[in-house]
C-alpha cells in the first residue's frame, strides 16, 4: 500500500484531486509517461492510499475503518465497527436510531483507492456479506452500493427495508471497471433512522478473473508431447503454466515447466512407463507491462488427452543400443535398422533433445553440456519406438 500527498483546490462542496497512476516516465523508460487520471474524491483529506486487486476487508485489522482508510461521507454518521456481530466477528455496521427521528439522510463509507489498470482484459468481481435487521418494514432505508470511477459513482446494487434477512453473500459482475482506478462505497440513506435496526457489512472482496487459454491441442511423436493453445487476450502480455496428470490420467496435477512459458506451444517428454494416459491442461497469467509483475492467473484450460504404451511398439523387435554407460560428452544411437527418430528427456520429463529426420543407422549426440543424472532417450525404428534409460556422469 502506497501513501501520496496529493494538492488541490478545495470547493466547499466537493473536492476534485488530480494524481498520477504510478509508472515509469519517459526519462526513465525512454517511453511515454504513465497517463494523468482524474478522479472525483469527496469527504477525505490530503493523504491518498492505494491497492492493487485483489482487496479483500474483513474489519479484523487494528483500527477499524482506519486499516483500510475507509472515508465518511459526509461524516461518520452512525456507522461503527461493531464487534458483537460478524461473519464472524467483526463487521462494518450502521445503526438505526432508537426513536423516530425523520430526516433524509445520506452516510457512506468510502474505500482507498483500487487499482484496476491492469485489468483490461478480465471480469471485475465484487462479493460482500450483508445483513438486515428491520423493524419497520416501510422499504424507505436503503443500504446502496457503488463504484467510482471515471469522476462518476455507478451503482452496483441496492437493499431496502423490506424485512430482517439474515447473513447473505451477493456476487456481482462490474462490466467496466476493468482498467480504471476505483473507489467503493457503501452508502445507507433514507427518511428516518426509527425504520430499520441495522445494516451490516462483513468479508468485502473486489477481484478480478482472467480468462484462460482456449483451444488446447496435443499431438505425440517419437514418444514427445507437444502441446499448442491459443490466447483469450492476445493483446494482453501473457506467460503460461502447463499442468500434467500422473500416467493414469487422474489428479493430482503437477506444474512440469521450471520456467515461465511465453509462447503457445511447449514440447515435453513424459516420464517413463510401461503403457500410461497422460492429460494436461494450461494457465495464463497476464503480466503488467508497467512492472514485468504477474497480477493474475486464469482457471484451467481444457484437458488434452495422449494415451499410447511405450517400451517397443510394433511387430518388429529391433535391435537397438545406446552407448557409453555411463555417458559424459556425447551419446551414441545405433540401431539395426533405420533410426528415424530420437527424443531425449530428463526425469521430469523435459525435452532436451528432438530430432524427427535422422534416417541413420547410427547417431551421435552432443551431451557435453547436460547436467549429470538420469535421462530416458526414446528411439524411433522403422515402425517401433524403443525407450532407453541412461546415466550422464561427469
């Protein structure tokens, strides 16, 4: 969380501030500078806070409201951190009035600013508990809730007093709020205080969700997988996870790339066995180009499907060996007929080595650089495919 101190010409009526989404500037980058946003504060001081999605309030920090720099607008009004109810303790509540006191009122609370610029291509969630405490039934006192953003409030919902209802969870999609810096608001108003006991407002969450990739395909040859999928967001900076199930095709699943995958498409091995169904499935997670950060990891893709045994394939039993035992510098193939091709793997599976053109009898490969440890190398002949364990040592 960030803390700004931020000038402007105060208005007795409302207060305009002008700041800067944080970012590189162009003598620092050598691009253009982080665009100048402009967004509507009233009721709060000089001192401006933000945070990035996902925010989530659940009042247990020290401080009540002033944890998260909630504001009031226009003051405080009757709105408490109540520690006698909660989902579980404690919420965010607003108190009735004990005798008739008409009035139309209007108090809100306000949240620090949240920072949404990333979010362009993803859903806006916001999930909250509430809960009602009537007395009147009269359907005039509303508990309303909205989001700032673009110098304008949008409403997301409204609860009137139409009867107690106990702790409930609402869900919302915020189409539009992808990209923009936001405020959220809780706001009760109303005639008369008498009407209703209390509202309250427990586990707030404001998140986003971002797609994940689409159209997963696999194909197999010499024993090694290859995957390709397409993106939900090309125009979103994107790295991938892969996820493999074990040889029967169940969970659990297990991320199999050391690295972060920035293309489409990834080329893999699997460990070895003697018959197995694999399926894998891929996560996106978008980058921030202003920071080269991760902000957001998608669901899974669909699952893809590779089932063949392994060991030798095929009518035909050919001959074929690997040598030296242990190997250090290089690896020779040979085989009794025409080795057509040859796929290396480590034991997770990682291709080190593919080559699908050989049409050699005998073949030599450069193993000089690999670490020492065990690597499965799967030997494509004629119309068998052949699996050998090795060692490099060094």
């Amino acid at each position: 969380m960030k803390r700004y101190t931020v000038k402007a010409a105060i208005d007795l009526a409302i207060v305009f501030l002008f700041f800067l989404v944080p970012g590189p500037v162009a003598s620092q980058s050598g691009g253009s500078p982080a665009p100048s946003v402009e967004i509507l504060l009233s009721c709060t001081d000089s001192s401006v806070y933000e945070m990035t999605l996902p925010f989530t309030e659940d009042w247990a920090g020290s401080g009540g409201f002033g944890f998260y720099d909630w504001k009031f607008c226009p003051s405080q009004g009757s709105w408490v951190v109540s520690d006698v109810t909660g989902n579980p303790l404690p919420a965010a509540g607003f108190m009735g009035a004990a005798t008739s006191t008409p009035e139309n009122y209007s108090y809100q609370i306000v949240s620090l600013m949240l920072i949404a610029s990333p979010w362009t291509c993803a859903d806006v969630f916001l999930s909250f508990d509430i809960r009602l405490d009537d007395r009147l039934m009269t359907s005039t006192e509303k508990m309303t809730v909205e989001l700032l953003y673009n110098n304008t409030w949008h409403p997301v919902t409204e609860y009137s007093n139409n009867g107690s209802f106990g702790w409930r969870t609402d869900t919302f999609l915020l189409p539009g709020a992808g990209g923009h810096v936001l405020k959220l608001g809780f706001r009760a108003n109303g005639i008369n205080r008498y009407n209703f006991q209390d509202w309250f407002i427990d586990n707030i969450r404001l998140y986003g969700v971002c797609p994940p990739p689409v159209n997963p395909q696999a194909a197999v040859s010499n024993g090694c997988v290859t995957l390709n999928w397409s993106s939900s967001c090309p125009q979103q900076k994107t790295d991938y996870d892969i996820y493999r199930s074990n040889n029967y095709g169940n969970p659990p699943y297990t991320k199999i790339n050391s690295n972060k995958i920035t293309d489409t498409t990834f080329s893999q091995t699997p460990p070895w066995a003697l018959s197995y169904i694999y399926k894998y499935y891929v996560v996106a997670l978008q980058v921030d180009t202003l920071n080269g950060l991760e902000f957001c990891e998608s669901g899974s893709s669909d699952t893809v499907q590779v089932s063949f045994p392994v060991g030798i394939e095929g009518p035909a039993r050919e001959k074929v060996s690997i040598y030296p035992v242990p190997a250090s510098d290089y690896l020779v193939v040979t085989g009794d007929l025409m080795i057509t091709g040859l796929c290396i793997s480590d034991q997770l599976g990682k291709t080190l080595y593919k080559e699908t053109a050989i049409h050699s009898k005998r073949f030599k490969v450069n193993i000089s650089g690999w670490s020492p440890g065990v690597y499965y190398a799967r030997i494509n002949v004629s119309s068998a495919t052949k699996v050998m364990k090795f060692i490099i040592q060094k």
